[in-house]
C-alpha cells in the first residue's frame, strides 16, 4: 500500500539524547540568569530581537497606523512563533524547544519594556517613544505596568520550564 507523504505523527519525534537535554538545561539557566539579574539583556539573542522589533514597527504600520506601536511587539514575537510551529510539524524535539525557549526569553525582553512604561529608565531605540506607555495609555491600564509585566514573565517562566520539562519526559519514554 502506498501512504502520501504526510507531516510525521506523534511518535516520530526526533530522539532526546542526554546531550541535547543538558544543553537545553544550560541555556535556559544562562537565559534565566541573564534576563533576571543585572542589564536583563542577553547578548546577540536580543539584539536579534530588537533587530526583528524595530522591523516590526514599519511593518505593521503598513496595515494600519494604529498599528504601528503594536508592530515591534508582534514582529519580535512573529519569528520565534513561525519557528516553534515549523519545528513542530517537523517533530523536531531539540529545536522546536530551543525556539519555545526562544519565545519565553522574548517574553522576559518584553516584560522589562513593559515595567518600564511609567518610569521610563530605559534607553529608547528608534524615534524615542515609549511603546508600552503608549499602549497601556490606549488601554487605561497605565497604573498596572509592573502587575502585567510580572503576568508575562511569569508566561515566560512556563514555557522556558514547560519545554525543559517535555524534553525530559521524552528523553526518559526513550529509556
Ligand atoms: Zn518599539
């Protein structure tokens, strides 16, 4: 019988090996390390952010001008996410949870940006307005920056734990 060629079910994730799970390990805890204590920025890692952020704004701003400030949000969330689903269908296991990983560090990026709306220590790239004070301005929730920005890194919290969590519950149904 010939079978048409169809994305990989369930069981045909890609092997966890021992190696592959402590990396993960060891990256989440530079990640959780980098983005929770001093500068809260991880090098190279959100400097691509910020690149696919600042690319974000003019893209969005295409559809709408409303948009625009929603833009570098969605455009740094819109690569890790592309990646989780492809890494997905191809049952990839290392990969796809290095790119959940990945989302759950923009996550940490975004929350620092959010926290910051009212006070505006940070240093701004771009045409110096402050996304999340315009945002939650819109919203009427300016006073609650902090609370949402703790909702969020606790949502990056879940997928950095929850990815490293799959990953060993794969590699020991291997063994
Ligand atoms: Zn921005």
């Amino acid at each position: 019988m010939e079978s048409s060629r169809q994305s990989p079910t369930d069981d045909e994730w890609t092997p966890v090996t021992v190696w592959g799970l402590s990396g993960y390990v060891a990256a989440a805890l530079l990640i959780l390390w980098q983005t929770h204590s001093g500068e809260r920025w991880v090098f190279l890692l959100d400097n691509a952010n910020l690149a696919f952020h600042e690319a974000g704004h003019p893209l969005f701003g295409q559809l709408s001008d409303r948009l625009t400030v929603y833009g570098g949000t969605l455009g740094q969330l819109m690569f890790p996410l592309a990646a989780v689903f492809s890494f997905h269908r191809q049952r990839a296991a290392l990969s796809f949870a290095f790119c959940v990983l990945w989302l759950g560090e923009n996550l940490f990026n975004i929350s620092v940006y959010m926290a910051d709306a009212r006070v505006q220590l940070l240093p701004l790239v771009g045409n110096g307005e402050h996304d999340w004070t315009e945002i939650f301005s819109r919203w009427g929730v300016l006073d609650w920056d902090t609370g949402i920005a703790g909702l969020v890194r606790m949502a990056g919290w879940m997928l950095v734990v929850g990815a490293g969590g799959w990953l060993w519950s794969r590699h020991t149904a291997e063994h």
